[in-house]
C-alpha cells in the first residue's frame, strides 16, 4: 500500500517511520523544505523520541520512506493518506484552521478514486464532515462517501513515547459512513501492532466508534476530563495550602480507592493537548461551565506560583530569579504552551530579573525563545520548578544557591537545599509563610 502523512512533526513523523516499518511504501509531505530535506537524509529534525532515529535511517536506507513538499504529488500516487496537521485556537477560543485548510486543499488537488482520507489532528466535533468533506469534494471534484473515504482517528500518543503508545492504546476510528469506517479499521489494522491488554473492555486494537463524530468526541473527552480534573486538583493545592494541609497525602489516601482518581496538582501542563482540546470542545459546547472553570484555574497556576515565592520571599523587585523548565513537560524538547511563558511574565510583572533553565536546551535555544539563559552555579536569588525534568531531581545548592525555591512540580528533594526555604504547591504552607 502507497501511504501519504501530511506534516512531518513530533507525532507525523514517527507515524510515517511506523506505516513503512509495518512494510508500506510511505511518503512524508510537509511545507517545510529543510524538514524534509533532513528526513531524506536520514536525519531526525527533532530529538528526544525514543527510537525515532534508528527507524529513521532503516526506512530511509530501505526506501520506504521518501518526504517530499509536494502534497498534491504524493497523494496522487497514495491509497490511503493521513493528516497531522497542527490546529491551534486564537485568544477568543476560536480555531484557526488555516493551516488545516490549505493542506485539505492540497490533498484535494491530488485526490484519487478509492482513497481513504483520516484525519488524526484533534478536531472540534463535526469537523471532518461539516468542513472537510466538503472541502476535499469541492477540490477534487469527488464525492466524499462514494468515490473515496473519509474517517477520523485520533491520535493518542505523547512526544517521547510514540511507538509504545501506537501499540498499547487502542486506535480509535470513526467515518463520515460505514463503508468508510469499515475502509479505516482495515487500514490501521495494517500499519499498526498492539500490546494484549486484559485490563480493556474488548481486545486491544483498532476500536469501530460508528461515526466521525463519535471519535472526534472521544478524543475531546479524554483530554477535557484530564484538564478538569487537574484544574480541581489544583484548586485543592491552593485551598491545602491555605490550611497548611499537605496536598499529596490528601491525593494518595482518595487513590487508594479506584473511582477517585486525582491527579497531582502543579503548574498547567501545556502542550497541545491540555490547553487547547478542551477550548475546542467549549467552541462545540460553550454551556460546559466545568470545563472553563477548569481551564480558568489552570490557566492561573503560573500566577499563583509566582503569588507563593512573593509571600515566602519579600518583594522580587530586583531580584534574579531562575524559572527551571522551558519545556512543557519533563523530558520533553517542546515549548509548545509552555508554562514557562506565563510564568516568566508574572515574574516580571513583578519586578523580578528573569533567567531560564532547561537541561534539553542550549544557551543559545534559551535565548531564541527570548530568555536569558541562566548557567547552574550562578548567583540567584530565587527560583520556580516549572518542568519536572528528571535532572533537577538530583540539584544542589551548588548548582543552585538560591534562598528561596517555589516547586511547581514536586520535582525537587528539599534535603538538597539545607539553607533555602523550598516550597511545594500543595505541600501546606507554614504558617509564618501564609
């Protein structure tokens, strides 16, 4: 089977890798020549995915993988084609699918009788139907439904651990009718292997959700309810602190019984997922009251964060305060609604002079995001774990002498720091503090 993978990102690119591991001939179309200019060579645009290299130089070698910035071309010679193209939401809440459109245009342009067309891209509900059908008809001049096929499958995979994830969680498929269903559970049960799982409902594999809706829900779902139920462990953390309670305890004993689940409080997790899923789900239902609550208090974290270092500090006009973590996550190369933007903004409000750290970028990365990069070991005077990166769990005050550590993650071992006050959000503040 030919396979076209529009958009050679952090998720794009291990697909294509996956599709032509499973012996498909696949091509990699993406706008950007120098990605794939490098992914011809062999070469990784991005590091930190596990695997990615070494499945990147076998397709390469072998052939089964070639990129490409021609769209339309590579379509054109495909039976089935999958997006992955970036949607984001503007400061209103609103999708911008311009990105989204102009890559269904191309694929129009290309389009074939008998292709199978699934989009994996997060999607506000009734999206692949009520816009892309349409779009793809009027371009190719087929009809959706009859001349070719048209799904949507979400990706449910995080950056770091795509291959583990392609084979341990079931694929989710749903289409615009049932001879489209039917084409996408064929097609992913030829590119994808899974893990037993005797823990699922039904077998582990690709899952038949009914319709494109459906599986445009399902994703939406599982990362809101992510979202709210980290914006109420959050709101717990603040209302814990207030009352010198000690958060994880609290979190640990409502675990222990398996229909309370709390997940850890902390500065906002960003990433595409958990600060722009749910906004899409509220442009499909904006009586979701929860559910902007929700992203409200997550949305505040970096502010409160910054609220906690103030109280247990004194004033940070003047101060040289480190944020540890560009990253959106531990482990992870990618700044994408990093909390490391709002918090270095609320520092700076405060008066604070602002240097940034991150074991996964350069000095010079730092500076190209538009910090000033902060080197272990200099004078600091305060500091806020906003990436729980494996690395900080061994810092000292050697690499760090600050007096005063705000930890946004619960990353940091506070034994490490014998002269500093080091703050936990969620640990119970002392009441001298609060």
């Amino acid at each position: 089977m030919n396979i076209t993978v529009v958009a050679l990102g952090k998720i794009g690119l291990p697909l294509a890798v996956q599709f032509a591991k499973s012996g498909h001939r696949v091509f990699g179309a993406d706008v950007n020549p120098a990605t794939v200019d490098l992914v011809n060579q062999g070469i990784e645009p991005f590091p930190g995915e596990a695997f990615l290299q070494d499945y990147l130089t076998e397709v390469v070698t072998s052939g089964q993988l070639t990129a490409t910035t021609d769209t339309a071309a590579a379509v054109r010679e495909s039976d089935a084609v999958v997006v992955v193209v970036p949607l984001f939401v503007d400061n209103e809440g609103i999708p911008d699918f311009e990105w989204m459109d102009a890559a269904t245009r191309s694929i129009a342009q290309g389009l074939q009788p008998g292709t199978l067309i699934s989009y994996e891209t997060t999607l506000p509900v009734g999206t692949t139907r009520e816009r892309f059908s349409d779009m793809l008809t009027e371009g190719s001049g087929l009809t959706a439904g009859t001349d070719f096929h048209l799904v949507f499958s979400p990706e449910r995979v995080l950056t770091g651990r795509v291959f583990a994830d392609l084979r341990n969680y079931p694929k989710l498929v749903g289409g615009i009718d049932e001879e489209s269903t039917a084409a996408g559970v064929r097609f992913y049960e030829s590119v994808l292997q899974f893990t037993d799982r005797a823990d699922l409902p039904r077998p582990n594999g690709v899952w038949d959700l009914g319709t494109a809706e459906a599986a445009e829900m399902a994703k939406l779902a599982e990362t809101t309810y992510r979202d709210v139920n980290i914006g109420l462990a959050n709101q717990f953390a603040r209302f814990a602190d207030s009352h010198n309670i000690d958060i994880s305890l609290v979190i640990e004993a409502c675990n222990s019984q398996p229909f309370s689940h709390i997940h850890s409080p902390g500065i906002a997790v960003g990433g595409h997922c958990i600060p722009i899923y749910p906004r899409f789900y509220l442009w499909n239902d904006p009586a979701a009251t929860i559910v902007a609550a929700a992203r409200e208090a997550n949305a505040g974290m970096p502010n409160y964060a910054v609220e906690l270092l103030t109280r247990a500090h004194g004033s940070l006009d003047g101060q040289t305060v480190v944020v540890l973590g560009a990253s959106y996550r531990g482990g992870v190369k990618e700044t994408a609604f990093s909390g490391v933007f709002p918090t270095v903004a609320a520092l700076e409000s405060a008066g604070a002079t602002v240097r940034v750290h991150d074991p996964m970028y350069s000095a010079a990365e730092i500076t190209a995001l538009g910090f000033q990069p902060y080197d272990l070991g200099d004078p600091a005077d305060a500091a806020v774990l906003q990436a729980d990166h494996a690395e900080y769990r061994t810092m000292n005050d050697e690499q760090l002498p600050a007096r005063t550590i705000v930890d946004g993650r619960r990353t940091i071992e506070p034994s490490h720091f014998p002269k500093a006050t080091v703050i936990s959000i969620g640990q119970g503040l002392d009441p001298s503090i609060s």
